[in-house]
C-alpha cells in the first residue's frame, strides 16, 4: 500500500540520518585510538591521521593492571549482576501489578519514594561498608545501587498491568492453577519484551558502573572492572589538570598516567563487548510479539 | 436483612480468597523489598547530615545541630537564580526534545520490515555506553578552534572564520542538547520500542483494512495506546527536574569559565564550590534540596494527572 | 635489646640533628624526656608478641601499583624490629583520594596515618578527623625525630588556633616565582646564547627579565609557526608567577608579605593586572594557542610531543633536571621572579594521625621512623634494592635491571609526599648534595610574615562557594589572555564583590590579626 511504502523510505531515511550521527564521532574514537599519540597532541583528532601506531592496544593488553582480567570482571559482574537483578525486579514488579494485593498502594509508594530520595553518599557508604562489610569484596561490586532500581520495578509493573490480559489469568485460576504456577506459566512467557528490557538496562547499568568500585575498592586492585579501571586514569587526569596549584608536582603525576591514545583505545574496549551482545539480545524483542492469545 | 449477611458473607470469602492468594505473591515481593530496605532506606536517615554540623567523633547521629546553614551557600549567591534557571529550563527542554524523538524513533523503528533495522538499533545505542570524559574529548574534536572539525573542514573551506566555541555562549544550548539527544536516542527509544512491540497486532491490520494511512494508524493506534508509558516516563523525569547530568555539564564544556552562564547548573556550581573545602554537610545539603523539589514537583504533577487521566497516575 | 635500642634511637637523633645543619640555633620543640619511655614502649611491644598494624595512606598517581604489599612487608621487617608494629600501605588514586579518605574517615574504618593532601588539612581539622598531636605529650614523647627534623616555626605551620595537628613534609618549601623552561635545542636554533647567561657554573638557573623572554619568543615564534609558542597551566599561573602571598586561598592576599600582614583584594591589585595585560599582548601576539582554555594535555606533554616551544614553572633545586626527564629532551630554566617562600609552605600536605586509631602511640613512633630512618624511607619512596632500584656506583641509585617506569611493580613518583624525602637515596640525575642545597634554598628564599597562618573558613563557606564559582568563570579567559584585562578585570572584581569578597576579606584580616598576636608577629 502507498502509504506503507512513503513511511518504510521516509522511516530509513531518518534513521540513515540518526546512524550517521550517531558513528561518526565513534569512527572518529576508533581511528584516534590507532593514532600515533604525538600526533593527536599536535594535530588533534582526525578522522585522516598523519601516523598510525597501534601502541595503544599494545600497552593496554600488556600492561600491569591486566586489561583482559578486567574484562573477567566486568563480564562475571554483568551476568550475576543482571540475573540476580532481573529476578528481584521481575517478582516486585509482578507482584505490585496484582489489584488485589491489600497494601499495594502503599508499598508501590514506597518504591517509588526511594526514586526521589536518597541517603547520600556518605550514609550508603557506611551502610554497606560498617554494617555490612562489604568493602574490598565483589560484593560491593553488585550489590549498591545497581541491582533493582524503583523505575526498573514500575517499569515491569505498568508492563504486567497493562499488556497481560486479566482474562489469561482468569482461565488459568478457573483450572485451578495457583499464583505462582500462573505467573511462570503464563505472564512469564508473555513478559519476554520487558524482561529483554529490563535485563538490558540493568546489565547496561553493571557494565557502565564505575562508581561502586571507584569508592569500595581501595585495596582490591584485582577486581577493577574495564570501566572502573578507564575512569581512574581519566579522572586521575582529570584531576591533575585542574588542581595544579595545590599538587606541586602536578606535571610529574601526568607524566605517569597513559597517553591519549590509550585513553581513547581503553574507551573502544569498554565498548566492544556490548557491539557484539546487543545484537543477541535483540532477537527475543521480536519473538515476544503476543501471538493472538487473546480471544474473546 | 439477607441481603446484608449474604454480603458479609461474600466479603470474608473474598478476603479469604485474596489472603490465599496473596501469601504466595507477598512472598515474590519479598526479595525485591528486602534490597529496597537494604539499600534505599536503611541509610536514608542519614539524610540529616544536611542539617548537622558534622565532626567525626560524633559521627553522624551524635554530631551538634546546624539548622538550615548548611543550605545557605545555594541561596545567597548572585548565581542561585542562574543555576536553578539553567538546570529547569534544560530539563524541561530535554524532557520534551528526548520524548519526541525516542518515540518517534521507536515508532518508525517498530514498523520497518528490513533486516537493517537491527544495526541501527545497536548503533544508536553506542553513545551511550560512552563515559562522559570520552564524550567531551570527542566534542573537542569537532569544537577545537585549531584543529577541530568544523573549524578546519567545514568553516574554513566555505571561507568563513574559525570560531572559538568554547567562549561562544550562543552555541551551547544547542550543542548541549544535541550531545544529550545524541547520548540518549538509543537507550531512550529502548521502553517505548518494547512497549509498542507488545501491542496486539490485530488493531493494525484491522485499522488498515478499513483504508486507514500510516500515519493515520500511527496517530490514531500507537500513541494512544503509549500514552501511560509516556505520561509515566514524564512523570518521573519530573522527579528528577533539579538534577542534571554532571557529565554532560561540567565536562562537556571543557569547564569553560566564558561559557558558564549558559552551562552552569545546580550540580556543577555544588561541584565547583565544595571541591576543596570538601565539606559533606554542604553536598549533603544541595542533594536534600534536590530532592526535595523533585518531591513536590513530581507530587503536585502526579496530582494533576490524576485529575485528567486517572489510570496513568503513578500512584 | 634494651641497650640496642637506646643506642639506635641515639644514633637517629643525632643524625637529625646533622640533617639540621646550620639551623640549630633557631628554637626547636621541647622534648618529654630523653628518648627512653619511647624506647622502652617499644621494647614492651617488641616483647609481648602483639603487633598492631599502622596503616599509612597516601596518593599516587596512578593508583595501588602491584609491588604495593610486599614494599609494605619489607617496610614491617624494619618497623617489627625496631618498634614492634606492623605496617600497611593503601595507596589511592589522586582523583578518588579525597572522596575515599573522607568516606573512610567519615565512617570509621582503619587508616591511622594519612597525608592530608587533597583531602584538605583545614577541612580535616574543622570535621576532627585529626589528633592533637601534643596532647599527653605525644609529639614530645615519640615523636623526638620529627622535633629534630622541623624547627618550631615550621611545625607552626600545622597549628590551628594554637594545636598542633600535622607534621609537615621535607621538600621545596620555597618557589621560584615565574619560571620559563624551553627546550635547549630551540635555543640553539634561534641563536640564543643561554649557555653564558648562567651567572655562577654550577647554577642550573639563568635570572632574565621579561624583555629577554619577549625577544625569545618572537623568534620562536617566527622559527617554529605551527608549535605553540607558550603556555601556562591556568590553575596555577597566579600563583607560580607572583609575589605576593595568598593564604589559604586567592581571595585576600598579602602583596607585600615580607613587610606587612595587611590582606587586599588581589584582582583589583596592580600586579594581576600587569599579569594579565603580558599575558594579553603575548596572545594578541599569537604565542598562545586559540585552545589553551580548553587544553587537555599537559605541558611536559605537549613539549615531549613536539607541539610546544616555553611554559611556566615554578622553579626549584633539581628543577632543571626534573622538567628535562619529563620533557624528554634537555631544557633551560630561566627565572623572572624572587625566590619565595609563602605561608602555605608548611600545610599543604601535612601528615596527620587519625583520631579514630586504636593506638596513637604506635602511629606516632611510625610516622617518627618514617623521618628519621633512612631505610624506611628509602622503601616507601623508591622501593626494594634489586627489584625496583639498584646502585650506580657512584652513590645515586636508579632502575634496576629491565625495569622503567612503565613497568616498575613500586615506582609511585609521589616523593614529595613522603615524610622524609632528604633522608632517602638519590636518584640518578640529581646531584648528591641536593637536600643541603634544597635546605638552604629554603632558608635563603623570601619569606611570608604570615607563614604558618592556616585559615579557617567555616564561618565564610557559603561565601566561599560563590567566590570560587565566580573566579573560575574568568580565571582562564583572563590569565591566558583572551580577554583584555581593561574589559574581564572590572567585571571579575564586581562579580566577586557580588559574592562576598569584602566580607571575606574581612574575616580572614581578622583571623590573621588574632594569629599574629598570639604568635608575636607585629
């Protein structure tokens, strides 16, 4: 139909427009990383370098601070992490859909209260680091801030409400099924596209994080996840630079820390693995279309 | 009479009922709010170190009171009004520039047919995954008034002069929200793609049996039906209108003094302020007032959609 | 044991003493006693087998290298025998430094020793993270080396309001003010004849005048057109270049300090003016980069890249040497300011004790070995013989074999953050008589009258955060001369008058009066 065919043009035609710009600063990143890192001093970044080196790479791969270890650990954090998260989130979530749950309004209140407020850093960090212990342990890797989030449980909730019909659940009570065989059974299955969602959003969420292990880590070099180990050396730049006055030997310290073009390769690493994932995951977005279950 | 008691009856059935049902689904709910207590509100009393003087012998309970002082320095200053000016203003222009494109994305995304629409998909995703500090370093690439981009390969060659962007204020709403739109487009598009996806297919090919155009089908079909995620998304970017992205604000710009009119925001003048005096009260302080906002405001919207759309209220 | 001990604790103290050389007449602290309770507090240690653990925090730059624990467990060796205690090395990135010490002593974890670098020894005090480090005699009693090592003015400087709460570190206390390093092979292209500008041969620094430097830089600059001519690193440019004295902060400063404690605003100052103005015409010029504001790259980086030609530095014994290995190419230190020596020398980078510790006596012995042992310090500053350095022969030390700064397991380059650098060997490249001529540099440079003055701002944050945001705003436009100063210069004092300077101001000449009373400074 003509309509049907404008919009499938008018539609790649935007989204040509969005892809390129959306890659043309990360070609730009690529290529930069395989540049010679005098001449991205001197010249800046280009997307047609005077010098290619693959220095980078080769010093991230070699390194001390062993970059493949780090890849263990943020791969290892982004599975437990996720699964552990998706789990709890998806049962809150399910379980705050049901209207008939006396005190629902409450506690769905109570969820999305903790959006809006928040102790601080310095009273979470107590929290998990003089209650619990956990610090310098892989555990304060997972479990601070990173597991459930209120907006992922609403999230799943507004899911559950609104594209799970009543009438499915109904049929299944009516055979005698019980709630927790109804909820595997039926709205698990039917829950695919906000479970791919969700899951995506909180592995993206452990893969990006930096902040846990910049602040619990202090002794356990060896469980540096490749962002956490990135950021260190961008902040500690970062740092340098405009506390100059403070630091006498501030030109010492950036001496010390690697070159822009390891900064830029370390960038392309942090990235690479979510490439070649993402592509995966998007598969189960199309398979969880509702196949007509509703009738009648 | 009867009619009473068969009622009275009816209802201790179904609160029996629903005590039966509701053991198994209290227990589903039962990890989740258990981190939620964990996390969230095991250390939220702590929130008053904003109001103490804090002196760690004490430490945070113990220490002496210090009222509403450590909330001054946001107030008094001559900035107060541009950085709180700043911060709304930008949200409120992320909030609707974000949501047209990332339903508009997600739509056009849902209904092509090609094989490439997964590339664009993982594509427009990869900005952001990228960290902040990347970010500005790539904006400088194309911003640098010696060997950026636009300066040598755009500006230059139409014979025009190279400007320092960095000290130009105009530019930078502009830059700003497009580097956010840039940095949010794939993971934005992401819920409402999802959404759209579980719709029943069967309202389209009725809708376009009956003659309806695309764009018909789009304006008349999908939107409504993405108005609760939509309405809800908003509702919880409201709750977050005093915060900005530290990231995209302070580093972005290169900490560029010339550019701070237009770049400064509530996070970034707390940043800038307390980085030597280091004083956790203060930070505490701004991040109470934050929230706090963020409280009434997303309160006071909720309420009004309740009025309008009463199902799409968030609570 | 008892008699070993006595022996070695008399040996350290006398070679504090040598370390004073030439400054013993002026006052030191008084000590409790003769050093025997402290040796005796370490000899019951040593004798009932519990060993508590010190543990020493500090930044680096490129965070917990891998050789940290066993430079900690060598370092236990010495500390076991000679005192009985244990010790532990957390090393932390420069950027996380401050958010970590603070977390950590916010919520009572184990850091007994830490350098307040970063962290802020004024903030620090102000919260109570510090011990009084005289309270019960502690200072006087185990801390005898440090007394020798510092005279009292010097400690003075870690006094807030009369307690004493850190011990400074020994390193370049003064500063040359507005030094230009340039590269000596740009020199010899453009003809210059630096070689005989030296005024004494030994001398590694060439005192000129600004018309000098100007005429060097045209012809750099015409000799090298696609290099940046100069540049200076905004954060510290009024500070490195002027000599005037700004405790604490740049809002107030003394411009005359060795005259006179009277605090005036420095941005109404005639000297930033004049600061500002050169910096103007050398960018009107075309000597700075268009991107200097936005500069991301360092300055020995951008010369060791080939992309610069001058910058500024502060200058210091050793400094020529310095800016050579980090530039990656010989370099010529010229000096356009005095030597000076302002009030901030002394509390910078204090080390301070925790007033969480389980045993402040232990803490204090270490931190006292820390100045008086060569050993210790050598550890903790440059690593294990054999494994990160190893002798040249001809006294200096250096890399050991197959080992560089890439991949050295301990090479932390944060020596001026260590208690006792003097004390420790020599690296390569630096002359053997560094630390005399380091003491007597510091001796011989102009001094601030107010040296020592720490202050406290808690009654003034709020007007702290304002001033800060409002010099940031034009501090680099100004001082990489972008803007011209008769425009940016009024517009900065009224933006910082709208802040609240002169009730700065104000508090801080108040605060600095009640100081200088108390200290007998007219």
């Amino acid at each position: 139909m003509k309509s049907e065919r404008k919009f499938q043009v008018f539609g790649h035609i935007v989204m040509i427009i969005i892809t390129l710009c959306a890659i043309l600063p990360l070609v730009l990143l690529l290529i930069s990383s395989f540049t010679d890192n005098d001449t991205l001093i001197r010249n800046g970044y280009s997307f047609i370098p005077e010098k290619l080196s693959a220095y980078a790479y080769e010093y991230i791969f070699t390194s001390g601070n062993s970059v493949v270890h780090a890849y263990g650990i943020s791969i290892l954090l982004t599975l437990v992490g996720t699964t552990l998260g998706l789990t709890i989130t998806t049962l809150l979530g399910y379980a705050l859909s049901k209207t008939f749950l006396p005190g629902r309004g409450i506690i769905t209140f109570l969820v999305f209260f903790t959006m809006l407020f928040n102790g601080g850093l310095v009273p979470t960090y107590i929290n998990y680091s003089d209650v619990f212990g956990i610090k310098n342990t892989f555990w304060a890797l997972l479990v601070p801030s990173l597991m459930m989030n209120a907006f992922n449980v609403l999230m799943v909730k507004s899911y559950f409400v609104s594209s799970i019909p009543d009438a499915l659940l109904e049929a299944a009570y009516i055979d005698g099924a019980t709630e927790t065989r109804a909820f595997v059974q039926i709205a698990l299955p039917l829950a695919k596209p906000i479970v791919a969602t969700i899951g995506l959003f909180i592995g993206i969420g452990y893969w990006n994080d930096w902040m846990n292990g910049y602040i619990y880590l202090t002794k356990r070099t060896d469980l540096y996840s490749i962002q956490n180990l990135l950021n260190r050396m961008i902040q500690n730049i970062q740092f340098l630079m405009q506390n100059s006055s403070s630091i006498s030997n501030a030109n010492q310290g950036l001496a010390s820390i690697p070159s822009v073009s390891v900064r830029m390769a370390m960038a392309v690493v942090g990235v690479l693995p979510i490439v070649i994932v993402y592509p995966f995951i998007q598969n189960n977005f199309v398979k969880g279309i509702t196949l007509g279950g509703v009738k009648g | 009479m009867a009619k009473a008691r068969d009622k009275s009856k009816m209802s201790k059935a179904w609160r029996q009922a629903t005590l039966k049902r509701s053991i198994p689904i209290y227990l589903m709910a039962l990890p989740g709010l258990l981190y939620l207590f964990i996390n969230n509100y095991m250390p939220m009393p702590g929130i008053i170190l904003a109001f103490k003087n804090y002196k760690a012998k004490f430490g945070i309970y113990g220490s002496p009171w210090a009222g509403l002082k450590n909330f001054q320095y946001l107030f008094s200053t001559q900035d107060a009004y541009v950085i709180t000016r700043n911060t709304i203003l930008y949200n409120i222009v992320f909030i609707i520039v974000n949501l047209i494109f990332a339903v508009g994305v997600a739509i056009i995304l849902s209904e092509l047919v090609s094989k490439t629409k997964k590339v664009y998909q993982s594509v427009i995703l990869l900005p952001y995954l990228l960290s902040a500090v990347i970010v500005s370093y790539l904006v400088y690439a194309f911003l640098s008034s010696e060997n950026g981009f636009i300066n040598n390969s755009i500006l230059k060659p139409l014979g025009r002069d190279p400007i320092a962007w960095y000290q130009e204020q105009k530019y930078w709403p502009f830059i700003l929200v497009f580097v956010n739109l840039w940095k949010g487009i794939g993971y934005n598009c992401i819920i409402y793609l999802s959404t759209i996806i579980g719709f029943d297919r069967s309202l389209y090919e009725a809708a376009s049996i009956d003659g309806a155009t695309k764009w018909q089908q789009i304006t008349k079909i999908t939107l409504p039906l993405l108005k609760p995620t939509i309405i809800m998304l908003t509702l919880m970017a409201i709750g977050r209108i005093f915060y900005s992205d530290f990231g995209l604000f302070y580093q972005v710009p290169q900490n560029s003094g010339a550019l701070y009119p237009v770049t400064n925001t509530i996070d970034t003048y707390v940043y800038r302020g307390l980085l030597q005096l280091g004083d956790i009260t203060m930070s505490a302080a701004a991040g109470v007032y934050q929230s706090l906002v963020g409280f009434v405001l997303v309160l006071s919207a909720n309420l009004l959609v309740r009025k309008l759309e009463p199902e799409n209220a968030l609570f | 044991m008892k008699k070993f001990l006595a022996l070695m604790l008399a040996v350290m103290m006398t070679l504090g003493m040598c370390l004073s050389v030439g400054t013993a007449e002026e006052a030191r602290l008084e000590k409790a006693d003769d050093g025997s309770i402290a040796a005796q507090a370490a000899a019951d240690r040593i004798a009932s087998g519990n060993a508590p653990t010190v543990v020493i925090a500090f930044m680096t730059w490129a965070g917990r290298l891998v050789g940290t624990d066993r430079i900690a467990e060598k370092m236990s060796e010495i500390t076991m025998e000679k005192l009985g205690v244990k010790v532990e090395l957390m090393p932390m990135d420069a950027a996380s430094y401050a958010q970590n010490m603070n977390l950590m002593l916010a919520s009572g974890e184990q850091v007994d020793l830490f350098n307040c670098v970063s962290v802020g020894f004024m903030p620090c005090v102000n919260k109570g993270y510090l011990v009084d480090l005289e309270e019960d005699g502690l200072l006087a009693t185990y801390g005898q080396g440090i007394i020798d090592a510092f005279r009292a003015s010097e400690l003075g400087g870690c006094r807030v309001a009369g307690t004493l709460y850190g011990v400074p570190v020994k390193k370049d206390d003064a500063a040359g003010k507005f030094g230009i390093s340039i590269p000596t092979k740009y020199l010899d292209e453009i003809g210059v004849d630096w070689q005989s500008m030296y005024a004494n041969p030994e001398d590694e620094i060439i005192y000129t005048d600004f018309d000098f430097i100007e005429d060097v830089f045209t012809k750099l600059h015409a000799q090298y057109p696609d290099k940046t001519t100069f540049y200076t690193d905004p954060g510290s440019t009024v500070s490195q270049c002027l000599a005037m004295d700004s405790p604490s902060d740049m809002f107030g400063v003394l411009l005359d300090p060795t005259n006179s404690l009277e605090l005036s605003d420095l941005f109404s100052s005639q000297m930033y003016y004049d600061l500002c103005a050169r910096f103007y015409k050398w960018n009107q010029n075309g000597w700075i980069s268009p991107d200097a504001i936005t500069e991301t790259n360092a300055t020995t980086t951008q010369v060791k890249a080939g992309s610069l030609c001058a910058y500024k530095t502060a200058t210091k014994p050793g400094i020529r040497q310095q800016e050579s290995n980090l530039c990656g190419t010989p370099v010529a230190i010229f000096q356009l300011g005095p030597d000076f020596k302002g009030s901030s020398a002394y509390n910078t980078m204090p080390w301070a004790i925790n007033q969480n510790t389980d045993d402040p006596v232990a803490a204090m012995q270490v931190l006292n070995l820390l100045y008086t042992d060569p050993d210790l310090s050598t550890l903790i500053c440059w690593g294990e013989e054999g494994k990160e350095w190893q002798e040249t022969g001809d006294g200096h030390i250096t890399f050991a074999e197959g080992i560089d700064a890439q991949n050295s397991e301990y090479y932390n380059n944060v020596n001026w953050q260590m208690p006792n650098q003097f004390i420790a060997r020599i690296w390569e490249g630096d002359s053997l008589d560094l630390w005399e001529r380091m003491q007597s540099y510091n001796d011989n440079a102009l001094a601030s009258k107010a040296m020592g003055f720490t202050f406290d701002n808690s009654n003034v944050t709020a007007e702290y955060t304002a001033l800060t945001n409002a010099y940031s705003e034009y501090q680099r436009q100004l001082e990489l001369g972008f803007l011209n100063p008769d425009e940016g210069i009024p517009k900065l004092v009224e933006r910082l008058k709208a802040a609240g300077l002169d009730d700065y101001i104000a508090e801080k000449q108040a605060k600095l009066n009640e100081w200088a009373e108390a200290n007998g400074i007219q």
